[in-house]
C-alpha cells in the first residue's frame, strides 16, 4: 500500500503535516509546477520564480534525505496541468491507494481537494495545516458569539499561547500589550537604511529565470534583479541579517516611507514564512531572544512579533471564518475599474507612482505603501474590491488569499463593513506627507486642497466621507470627521465635489492623471 503525499508550492516545509509518518519505501511525494496555478491570476514573474525554483530546490532537499520524491517540471511533456490531473496521473502512475495532502491556503483549492476522493475513488486525507499558531478551529472558537472580532484582543491571546513577551506574573513585558503609539515616526534625512540581503541566482534559479522570461512573458513584473533567497538555509540568512541590522528601528521606522527605499526597516520574509521555508514560531524566538538580550527595544520587538503572531494569524482565521461569501462583500457598493496606472506606473501622483514602480520592480511594497497609498486610494476612489483583490492577489511574491484578501477587503476597503477594521482607513495627502517624503516630487500640491494643482488624495478624501455619509453614519468612531464635514463651508464642499467628479472622470476616461 503506498499513499501520494502531495506538498503545494507554498507547503515547503520538511514537517508539514502531508509528509507525517510517511512510509520511506512506499510513498512517493509529488510537486508539480503546474499552468492551472501559475496563471489563475497572471502572478509577478518574480513570485512564479521564487516560487518553482524554491520548489525544485525543496524537492532536491527531499531526495538527498532519501524519500522518493516525483517532480513535475513546468515543461515536462506530461505535465497534466493542473493539481487535480496531476494527482489523478500520479496515483495511477505510481498505484497509489491514498492521497495525503495538508490544508491549502485558498478556498477555491480546498473546493477542488474536496472533490478528489470521489473522482479517484480513493480516500484523500486533507491533514491541518499545522504551521499556524492558531488552528481554523482555535479562532472560530474564538470569534464564536463576538460582535467585533479585533484583532488586539485575539492578539494578546496568541501571546498568552505562545507565552511571548509575558512576565513571569503572566503580565505583557513592559506593562503594555501593545506600543504602536512609539511606532510612528518618520525616516530622518540622515539615517541610512542597509541595503537587503541578496542572493545571486544559481543554476536550478537561473534555468528558471529562462523558463518564467519564455512562458510568463505577459505576466506583471519584472524578473530583472531577482536576489531573493529559494532555500531555507538562505531564508535564514535574511532573518538573521534582519536581527542584526534592522530590527532595532523596525518599530520607530515602521510606518516611515522614503522615495528610493523600498525595502526600509522591514524583515522582507513574508514571502518565506507563507511559502514554509520560515516558521513563524522559530522567528518569534529569535526575535524575542534580542529583547531579553537587551539587543533590540520593546517597541521593536513588541510591534514585529504582533504581525507575526497577531495580524498574520488573525487574517487567516478571519479568512477561513468568512469564506466562502468574503470575496462578495462590498459594503460600499464600489464598482469603479482598476485605472492603468496599477499595472504601469504611469501617473502624475508621486506617492502611488513610486509604490506601483517598486511592486513592479520587485514583487515587493511595505506595509504603509500596500495600505495608505496603494490602498487607501482604492478605498476612496471607490475601486471595485474584486479588482483590487485580483491586484494584490498577483502583483506581491508573498500574496496568497488567505493573506491577501483579509487585508484587502477588511483592512484596506472596509468590503466587510468593519469585521476587521473600526474605520476606514481613509487618509488624505497630510498623512501621505508626514510619513514619507513622496510630496516635495510631486506634480501635486499636498497643501492645496482643491483646485487643478490640488493633491487629489485631499478632495478625493473627502468626496469618499460624503458619497458614504448613510453608510457610516452609525460608525461611532467617524462621529468627530463627519462633525467636521458638517461645518465645513458649503461652496467648499461643492468645490471638493466638483474636483473628485472631474478626476474621477478623467480616470475613467483612462486619461493621466
Ligand atoms: P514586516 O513589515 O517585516 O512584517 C513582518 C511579518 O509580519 C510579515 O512578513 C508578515 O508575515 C507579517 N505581517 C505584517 N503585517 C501583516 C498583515 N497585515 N497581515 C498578515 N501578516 C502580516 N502580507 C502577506 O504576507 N501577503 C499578502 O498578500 C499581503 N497583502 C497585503 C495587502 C494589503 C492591502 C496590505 C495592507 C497588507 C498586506 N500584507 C500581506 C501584509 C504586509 O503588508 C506584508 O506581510 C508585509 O509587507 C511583508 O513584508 P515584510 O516581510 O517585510 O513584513
Ligand atoms: C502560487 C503558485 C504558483 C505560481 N505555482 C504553483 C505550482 O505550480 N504548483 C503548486 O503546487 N503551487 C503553486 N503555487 C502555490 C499555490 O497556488 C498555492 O498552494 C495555493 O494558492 C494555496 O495557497
Ligand atoms: Fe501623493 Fe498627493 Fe503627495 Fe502627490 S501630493 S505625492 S499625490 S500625497
């Protein structure tokens, strides 16, 4: 009896729970680069890079442990593509009597895994995807019966879990759960941000530069570059060069942007941890080892342990809380188009200029870029979310939807009408302006409110409060910028109107703006 044991791309861990208790001699374990999955959204060239040649090396890493592994190459000529055929042709191949897989990350592979067993007519054991500190389940015993599911709260029980940054008195370090409020200042002239560790392709990465350049040549992004680490021993690299050199400011810096710093003082291992070549318990330890060193600041520490251990885990509790049905939501029933300038990069506004460029360039934008420029003008532009979501899903190399779409749909539209997040996080150019220095270049005038040489994220800010002033006005938390709105000088609110109509019309007319 031998059983398939089927690891996805971004399962590239040696103890996931596919490969549990695997019998040496009699279980073949199966990766394939398959079509289905590298074009249902056109993904960054980088991603699928980063993607098959860190399979191809996880796959090698396998064999030299002894196990019998088959790897489908993306151009091997009977490469089923996808993982449904793929499975169906291996089990045959190899006669098999079971399938072992672990929980993939979206819903729609899930849907498919679920139908396997009937269409093959063996048992198919969908195993926990047990690399997550909370479970499915853990949250929806968690969000069971809440009327807000804030992430804070979930957060301070993850910490409690892990017994990460607690007193012996089982009090949070320091006093304090969380020190967001010393986490945002702005990146000083004179500091000098240290370059990203990089890593020179190859041969397995270089063939496969060659494969994605010829087979995705119509695909986002460009390959042009390309440094990022594909094996786990160079992942570990990164985490430990983050450490040494950025963790310290990581908190002062981590709201900061800076025109020509796309990668500031962020760890830049997202795309390691979703893919398994981190874990996220291994990175809260050695983070957490430099606090009790005195290496690092609390409210360094303190503030990348909580992505990792609450906004990381929380999203995808929420995701799988919500889906299937999270995809539709639309609380603000947006329907405007994506405007071209997401894909090139071609518009007058510094800031998304910029963002759009470095996602381009490197499959890669921080956090405050994805969320207050590339995102909060989706929010007040008033983009569809199915659009938006299809944009983060493809352009970014650590973007899966159990990440992506919480994110997108809750944090940055507030799609759900306020599940993840108490506000919108609308902003206008003056926050754009505090934190990055994107404004002095720009065509735009951050301090003109209205009128041609107008910021547009100014009028467009406020044309979102009232075209959505019946669908917020119970949002207790917006009661202060509606009291503001309402003595707000009428022939200014006309004037705002009359700016977000002309601009919004332009971008609908797929004129540069
Ligand atoms: P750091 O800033 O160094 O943070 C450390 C780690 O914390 C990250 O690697 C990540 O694992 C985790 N983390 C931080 N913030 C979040 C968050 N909001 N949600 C989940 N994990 C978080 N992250 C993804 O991994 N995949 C995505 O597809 C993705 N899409 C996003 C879309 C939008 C609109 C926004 C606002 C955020 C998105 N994020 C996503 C979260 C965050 O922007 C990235 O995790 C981060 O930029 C990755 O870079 P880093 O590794 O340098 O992160
Ligand atoms: C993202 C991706 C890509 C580009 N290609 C493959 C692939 O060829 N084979 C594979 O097993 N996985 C791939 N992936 C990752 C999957 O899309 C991912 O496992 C699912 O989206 C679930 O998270
Ligand atoms: Fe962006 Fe407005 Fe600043 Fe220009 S002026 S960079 S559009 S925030």
């Amino acid at each position: 009896m031998s059983a398939l044991r089927l690891v996805l791309g971004d399962q590239l861990t040696q103890h996931i729970s596919a490969l549990e208790g695997i019998d040496m001699d009699n279980d073949v374990i199966l990766l394939a680069e398959v079509r289905s999955e590298a074009t249902y959204v056109k993904h960054h060239k980088k991603k699928i890079a980063y993607l098959f040649s860190a399979m191809r090396h996880f796959a090698q890493s396998l064999r030299d442990k002894g196990y019998q592994v088959h790897y489908t190459d993306y151009l091997a000529e009977d490469n089923a593509g996808s993982l449904s055929d793929e499975v169906a042709l291996r089990t045959q191949q190899y006669q098999c009597h079971q399938v072992i897989c672990t929980f993939p990350g979206e819903h729609r592979l899930l849907s498919d895994m679920q139908t396997w067993s009937e269409r093959l007519s063996i048992p198919v054991d969908i195993r926990e995807d047990t690399r997550f500190i909370a479970s499915i389940q853990d949250f929806a015993d968690w969000a069971k019966g809440k009327k807000q599911l804030r992430m804070e709260f979930f957060y301070r029980e993850m910490r409690k879990k892990l017994n990460s940054l607690m007193t012996p008195e089982g009090q949070p370090e320091g006093g304090k759960w969380n020190y967001d409020a010393q986490n945002r200042k702005a990146l000083p002239k004179t500091l000098n941000v240290p370059q990203p560790t990089q890593f020179t392709p190859d041969t397995i990465t270089d063939e496969v530069l060659a494969l994605v350049n010829k087979e995705f040549a119509n695909h986002f992004g460009t390959l042009d570059g390309f440094h990022y680490a594909v094996t786990r021993e160079d992942a570990l690299k990164v985490l430990d060069a983050f450490i040494q050199e950025r963790l310290a400011l990581f908190g002062d810096y981590q709201d900061a942007m800076a025109q020509g710093e796309p990668w500031m003082f962020h760890s830049h291992i997202g795309l390691y941890l979703n893919a398994g070549l981190l874990t996220p318990d291994e990175i809260v330890q050695a983070v957490e080892a430099e606090y009790h060193a005195g290496r690092a600041p609390l409210n360094a520490v303190e503030g990348f342990i909580r992505q990792v251990i609450g906004w990381r885990e929380y999203v995808r509790g929420l995701y799988w809380f919500k889906m299937p049905g999270y995809e539709k939501e639309n609380f603000f029933n947006a329907t405007r188009a994506l405007p071209g300038f997401y894909w090139t990069a071609d518009t007058n506004m510094n800031c998304l200029q910029q963002c759009v460029q470095e996602t381009h360039d490197n499959a890669y934008a921080h956090h405050i870029q994805r969320l207050m420029v590339l995102g909060n003008f989706a929010l007040i532009a008033g983009l569809a979310p199915e659009e938006v979501n299809n944009w983060y899903l493809l352009v970014y190399a650590d973007a899966y939807e159990w990440v992506e779409m919480p994110n997108v749909s809750g944090m940055v539209l507030f799609a759900d009408g306020g599940v993840l997040a108490s506000k919108p996080y609308a902003a206008s150019g003056a926050y754009i302006n505090k934190m990055s220095n994107y404004c002095k270049n720009c065509h735009y005038k951050v301090k003109d409110k209205t009128g041609e040489s107008a910021c547009p994220f100014n009028y467009l800010y406020w044309d979102f409060l009232i075209r959505n002033r019946e669908a917020l006005r119970s949002n207790h938390r917006m009661g202060m910028i509606y009291n503001t709105l309402n003595k707000m000088d009428e022939t200014k609110v006309i004037q705002i109107q009359e700016d977000a109509r002309l601009f919004l019309n332009k971008l609908d007319n797929h004129e540069k703006v």
